[in-house]
C-alpha cells in the first residue's frame, strides 16, 4: 500500500514535470503579438537553451490582450543541472504601462545558470498571458538609473471621440508610457545619463480631436506634445499592435525634439532649411533606430536636405558605420559653430569624408 502511493505520487510528478512548457517559440521571437496563453493560476514556465553566458538583465512583455491576463507577479529561478533552482529575481504587483509594453529587471546576482524557470501569475488568478520573455548578457540599466524621468501631465481633450477611447485599450497609464519614451529616447541620443542634456522637466501631452498627427510645442524645461485623435482612430483600423507601433514612433520623434541640442550659428528652425533638416532628419532617426518605421519603405533618391525620415534613414544608416553614429551625430550639434551637413560627416568620420560622399555611398546601398 505505502509502495503503491509512493509510486502513483511518483508518477503525478512525473506527469506534472513533463507538461511544463520549455522553450516556447511565441515567447523568443521577438514579437509581442504572438504569446503565451497559460492556465489561470501560478504558471511554469522553462527556458532551456544550455546558456552559457550569465544573464544580467530580462525583460517580460506584456501581449495585446487586456490587463487582466498580464503577469502582476513573478520569480525567476535558475539552475545548472535542471534539478535544482535558485531564486534569480522576484517581483510583485508589476503593472504594464500599455500592451505590448516590457518591463526591465536587472538580474542583481547572475550566474552561469544553463536554465531558467519563470513562474509567474496574474493579479486576479486570472489566465496568464505573456507577450514575450528576452535576456541579456548585458545589464540593460547600467548607466541609466540616474535619468531624470520628467514629470508628465496628460489631458484628453476630446473624451468623446473613438480615438480617445481606442487610446485607453492600448496605453493604460499614459504618465508611465511616455516617461518611459522619454527614457528611450535620452539612451539613443546620449551615452548614459549623466551626459549633459536639455532639462525637461515636464511634458504636457494631449488627445486632440483635429486633421493631423502630432507636434511638439514649447522649450525645455517645459515641453508640449499634441496626439491626434483621428490620426489614433485611423491608425487601429488595421490593428491594436499597428496603432501601438505608430503611437510609439510617433511619440519617440516628438521627444527627439525635447532633449535634441539645437545647430547653433545658421539661423533658426524657420528661417534655415539646413537648421529644419537637421532638427527633422534626427528626430526620425531615433525613431527609425528604435525600431517603429517600416524600413521597408526607404527607396533610393532624394537629397540629405529633405528632412523627415529622407535625412532620418540617412543618419541612422550611418550606424553601419559606427554604432554611435546617431549620438556622435547629435555631438556635432551641440559643438560645432556653425553646424552643416557636410561638417558633421568630416568631425564624425574625418576630413576626408563629405555628405556628398556618404550620402552617394547610402544612395548605392539603397539601390542594391
Ligand atoms: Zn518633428
């Protein structure tokens, strides 16, 4: 009799370990969109690719579903030897910001673990659903923890709309979403945050119901950005994860704007085409570098004055060339007399180079 119950318990464990679900494609490719529907309760989760190289950061996503199946609580757990498990990181009452959206945990104690076990669970008990789940073998915070997040005030403006209420669905605290934008940004322009940049010190950021998309208004430490209530509605018509990818690239350009240094000695944004391109084409840089264009849609042809995503892939594809081309770029802006296209290119990557000349080069990719 006791055999028997030791062999059934036995068994059920058995059972139980063989289910737990490992390497889950829809959680690694990058792609919040496709998840991870669990079971309600505590879920298990295992990663186990035979790392080799210790993690020193994570990052959960949340998926397009409501917040109701988002994690709100989890322990990350490692092991060498797939038996046992130690506690890597423990987090509760997590709350994402909107969908789609990740969440960043150091790791303050990594090892050389092989495997990973996520056990995680929503607020309610709820059915757990993840949109993604990444590691680094870099600390993703280091440097960065001593930003200062700007304060934000939001306001919509015309409650009513269906853009407005679309806009709920995707962000669920807007305050947190574009401080974290604002984060973003400052890493694509800067190299930490201690480097010298504007102080914004809060960002007034409105739904407005008129024909257009988004602007940016005022000067550090005060800034304004407008949101377009049609441009949301228009936007979600195709999907929740579409809009999402335009209301964050849309919302990285306009904070481009907050904490980009202003080309000195050539006049002013209205009054000199050179000054405009440049304020433009960086701004869509970051954003092209972040991620949120489709960079399907460069084609060879116009000209490094055009501005907008024209200059915007220009500069970021400078990034082939050196991975810092966008913050050196940016340099270039804050210490050159007298800024030019032409330059930038020659203190970023000597005399010998010029904006015809790079620009020829990334005419000459494009057309390949
Ligand atoms: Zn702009």
């Amino acid at each position: 009799m006791k055999i028997n119950i030791l062999i059934s318990i036995s068994l059920l464990l058995c059972s139980c370990q063989a289910k737990l679900p490992v390497n889950v494609p829809e959680l690694s490719d990058g792609d919040p969109t496709t998840c991870f529907v669990g079971t309600d309760g505590v879920n298990k989760i295992v990663f186990d690719q035979q790392y080799t190289v210790p993690f020193q950061s994570y990052k959960i996503y949340s998926s397009g579903e409501t917040p109701a199946h988002d994690p709100s609580a989890w322990t990350l757990k490692g092991s060498y030897d797939g038996k046992n498990w130690v506690v890597v990181d423990e987090r509760k009452d997590q709350a994402f910001c909107s969908r789609y959206q990740e969440i960043l945990c150091p790791i303050t104690k990594p090892s050389n673990y092989k495997q990973y076990m996520l056990e995680a669970a929503t607020e309610t008990g709820d059915t757990l659903v993840i949109g993604d789940v990444s590691f680094y073998d870099t600390n993703l915070n280091a440097g960065w923890e001593a930003f200062k997040y700007p304060g934000v005030d939001f306001e919509i403006l015309d409650p009513e709309t269906k853009g407005a209420s679309v806009y709920a669905g995707l962000v669920q605290n807007p305050d947190e979403y574009i401080r974290f934008h604002a984060r973003k940004v400052a890493e694509i322009l800067f190299y930490t945050a201690k480097d010298t940049m504007n102080d914004v010190q809060k960002i007034e950021y409105t739904l407005k119901d008129y024909d257009g998309v988004s602007a940016k208004g005022g000067n550090p430490p005060v800034i304004s950005i407008v949101y377009s209530t049609q441009h949301i509605e228009k936007s979600a018509n195709e999907s929740l994860y579409k809009l999402d990818f335009e209301t964050r690239g849309v919302l990285y350009h306009e904070l481009v704007h907050a904490y980009q240094f202003e080309p000195k000695g050539i006049g002013s944004y209205s009054t000199n085409k050179t000054f405009w391109a440049c304020i433009e084409g960086l701004a869509d840089a970051v954003r092209a570098q972040a991620g949120y264009f489709d960079m399907s849609t460069r084609k060879p042809g116009g000209n490094w004055m055009d501005g907008y995503r024209t200059t915007g892939f220009f500069i970021q594809w400078l990034t082939t060339k050196d991975p810092d081309a966008i913050r050196k770029f940016h340099e270039t802006v804050r210490d050159l007399d007298e800024w030019s296209f032409d330059k930038a290119m020659k203190r970023m990557f000597g005399e010998d180079a010029s904006i015809e000349g790079l620009w020829n080069e990334y005419q000459a990719f494009l057309s390949k």
